[in-house]
C-alpha cells in the first residue's frame, strides 16, 4: 500500500506544500545549472554566456527546451564571404559575385566581428566570396582567425593563387583546409561551367598545394546539369591522388543561375548510384560528399554517409555573413533569409535574439511533404536548406533524399509502381 503525505498529519502535509512552492525554482535551477553545463560542454566564454543566461526570458525558453541545446549554442562554424568581388562569372554562382558590394565592411570592421565570434565561442571560419584572394586583406584577415585561436578555411577558384606572393603566405597561414573549385574534369568542361580556361593551372595549384605539405586540399565540384556527365572522368583524374574530391549541388538562387540548369531528382539518382559505386570500388578516390548528400541512406554502401548527421546546423551553429555584414543561417540561401545585419546589431545579440533564426530553430514545427511523415525528421530536419528552398521553395520540405528514394523504390517493387 502506498502512503500519501496528507496521511500523515500536518508536518507531512506542510512539507508537501513546501514541496510544491520549491519546486519552481528547483527546477529553474536544475535547468540554469543544465544550460551551464551545456554552455561549458559546447565552449562557450564565461563572459558572453553569463551575460545571455542574466536575460531571463533567454534563460526561460533554453530552459523550455534544454535538450535542443544546439539551437541557442554557440556558433562554431562561420561562413563568411570575404568580398563579392570576383575574377569569374560562373553561371551557378549562387552568390552572384563579380564585382564588390557597395557597402563591404572595414578593416576594423571584420576584426570587431572576428573577435565577436571568438568571444560567441567560434572555432572555425570559412573564407569563401567572390574570390576571397580579390580583397586586399585576404591574408591579413585570414591571419587574425588564427591568432585568435580559431581554424582557417580557405575557398577559392584558385586562379589567383599559384604565385610567388601567395603559395608562401598560404604556407605562413597554415589553413585547416584549402578547397578549391574544380567544376570540370577537362578543359572544355571547366571552360563550359567557369567560362575561362583554367583547367591546367587548377590542377597544377592542388598539385602544388599538396606538394607544399597542406594537411587538406579539396577538389570542389559542384554539379549543375552542364557538368553531370563528368562524373566518371573526374572519378579517373582523381584516383590515387592526395586530394580530396568534395562534390555538392548547385542550388538555385543566383540570378545567373537558370532553374532548368538545377539537377533533377532523377539526376541525384543517378549521382547517388555514381557515389556508391565510387565508394565500393574505386578506393582510391577520396571522395567526400557535402551535406546535400543525405540522408539515413537503407543501403550499408552508403549509410556512413551522415552517420554523424545531426541535422541542419544552419542557425544554429553556423552562420553566414556576407561582406556588407548581413547575417544569414546559411550563406547558400538569398536575400529573404537575411536576419539582421552586423552593423546595426552586435553579433552576440544577433544570435540570442528570439526573433532570429526562428525558422532554423524551430523548423521541426514547419515540415512538410515527405520530411512532415518521415521517421527521423526531428534529428535530420530536412536536410540541407539550400537544396529544400531550391526543390521546394520551402525549408522543411526535402525530396532529394536518399532515405525517400530508397523508400519509395521498396513501396513500387511492392505495389508494382501503381
Ligand atoms: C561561391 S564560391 C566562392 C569561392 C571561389 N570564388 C570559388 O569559386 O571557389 C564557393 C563555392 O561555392 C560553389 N558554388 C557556386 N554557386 C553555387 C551554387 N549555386 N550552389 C552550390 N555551390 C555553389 C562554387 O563552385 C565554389 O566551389
Ligand atoms: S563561383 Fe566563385 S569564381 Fe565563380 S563567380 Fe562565383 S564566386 Fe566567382
Ligand atoms: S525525408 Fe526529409 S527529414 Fe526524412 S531523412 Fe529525408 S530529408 Fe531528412
């Protein structure tokens, strides 16, 4: 038989009312106490976090939701284009580069945000643009990340680079990762997709970067329709080389970039058959495929891909920021995704204020189509946004999804595709 406090006369039942009245604030304290060890586990300075923890209404709503802690975290990854000035006008450029904005940050400027996202608990920053090399203080910028103790990523189309002046900065700068574009497997391919004949110099630079000892140089491909059919020659250029091959999609959203030129999902089919048998047979490619290539894959060919997969960090933690220092969850989205913008708020009050990145944040609450009944949306969340805006026009509506393909493949052998 159980006993309830009330049974047991009125110290019991004062005790129970204590109970109740504490209860509040325990539980408040548990959740500060939660938030805290968060913050510790996820990096974040003292300073920054006990001045987010003493808005109270901050405090309540991670305290509502203190298991989703990677939506009021800190912001690791910042993509930031340096400059929109560039050298090229490749027609999928998403971030219709080509000449600087108006408005591009100061010098000062970029080092107030650089220490803002150090201070946020930022660890890494990729460069990308425009052609990031095209700003006149691409390195010493590049030096700041990593004297305040953050990691240096470095995209470029790279035809700016193989000089006397560059190879030995890039040397002193040490980044993590050097990625540069690669968006054709020969000549005609790369001058069809970047308008410029730059085949020969571009492998020659991953050559170079890899000869001077760079711990990782990428081959970056991003495949439109024009440069699809690349696949294999690009499988047998790279093969047994040192450098990596990280392929993505194009997404919509530039204004040179024409929709028809937008891979079909049949297309990512066939991609993702091309990917598979890449990975089975041709090991000695290191390819490496970026998060539009997702999600849950059935198959066990393919299931390491996003074994780690813990959804969409857009908005949550990482960041965009273009060079006139608006500020997106994903620099891969257009001007209706912008949140607010450097110059009018400090970046702190930009990324605890509840008013932006809400559609990050709580996106779980807005899915649709398949991702809206599917069984792992609430850790996937839909994948990658640049390809669910560009399919959808919506950013928790995903079909090019490997897990969906799969699916749906299994329900046709079984009803006979009725
Ligand atoms: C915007 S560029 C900036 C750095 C440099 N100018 C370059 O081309 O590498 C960064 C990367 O984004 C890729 N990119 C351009 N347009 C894209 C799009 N519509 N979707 C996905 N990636 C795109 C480029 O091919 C390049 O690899
Ligand atoms: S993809 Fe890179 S190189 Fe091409 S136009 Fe855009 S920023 Fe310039
Ligand atoms: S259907 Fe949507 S939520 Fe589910 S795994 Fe695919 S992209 Fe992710």
């Amino acid at each position: 038989m159980r006993v309830r406090p009330d049974d047991l006369g009125p110290l019991a039942g004062a005790a129970r009312r204590a109970g109740q009245a504490l209860s509040t604030p325990i539980t408040l304290a548990r959740q500060a106490g939660l938030i805290g060890a968060y913050a510790r586990l996820a990096g974040w300075r003292a300073g920054p976090f006990l001045r987010w923890a003493a808005r109270w209404d901050n405090l309540f709503q991670a305290g509502a939701g203190a298991t989703r802690i990677g939506c009021f975290g800190p912001a690791p990854h910042v993509v930031w284009e340096v400059t929109q000035r560039c050298n090229l006008r490749c027609a999928h450029c998403a971030s219709n580069s080509g000449k600087a904005r108006d408005d591009e940050l100061s010098l000062a400027q970029w080092r107030k945000v650089l220490e803002e996202i150090r201070a946020l608990g930022g660890e890494e920053i990729q460069f990308i643009g425009g052609e990031p090399l095209l700003h006149p203080d691409w390195a010493e910028i590049a030096a700041w990340v990593g004297e305040l103790g953050m990691r240096l990523v470095l995209l470029s189309n790279g035809l700016l680079m193989n000089t006397e002046e560059v190879l030995p900065q890039l040397k002193r700068l040490r980044p993590h990762l050097i990625g540069i574009s690669l968006d054709g497997a020969c000549a005609a391919s790369y001058q069809q997709m970047r308008g410029v004949d730059g085949f020969g110099a571009v492998m020659q630079l991953l050559q170079q970067l890899v000869a001077d000892g760079h711990p990782n140089v990428n081959a970056v491909t991003t495949f439109t329709r024009t440069n699809l059919g690349d696949f294999d020659r690009f499988v047998d250029l790279l093969e047994g080389s040192e450098i990596t091959w990280q392929i993505q999609l194009a997404h919509g959203g530039g204004v040179r970039f024409q929709s028809d030129e937008f891979v079909t999902r049949d297309d990512f089919r066939r991609l993702v058959a091309k990917v598979r048998e890449t990975l089975l047979h041709r090991p000695g490619v290191k390819l490496r495929t970026m998060d539009d290539f997702g999600y849950f894959p059935l198959d066990p060919a393919l299931r390491f891909l996003h074994q780690t997969w813990s959804g969409c960090i857009a908005g949550s933690s990482l960041i965009g920021v273009r060079s006139n220092g608006d500020v997106l969850g994903c620099l891969s989205l257009g001007d209706s995704f912008v949140e607010a913008n450097l110059l009018r708020t400090p970046l702190p009050e930009i990324w605890t204020k509840g008013s932006c990145f809400r559609r990050f944040r709580e996106k779980l609450q807005t899915l649709r189509g398949i991702c809206a009944v599917c069984a792992f949306a609430t850790e996937c969340r839909a994948g990658c946004p640049g390809i669910a805006v560009s399919a959808t026009g919506h950013l928790g509506d995903n079909p090019y999804c490997i897990r969906a393909l799969e699916t749906e493949a299994i329900l046709d052998s079984i009803t006979g595709g009725k």
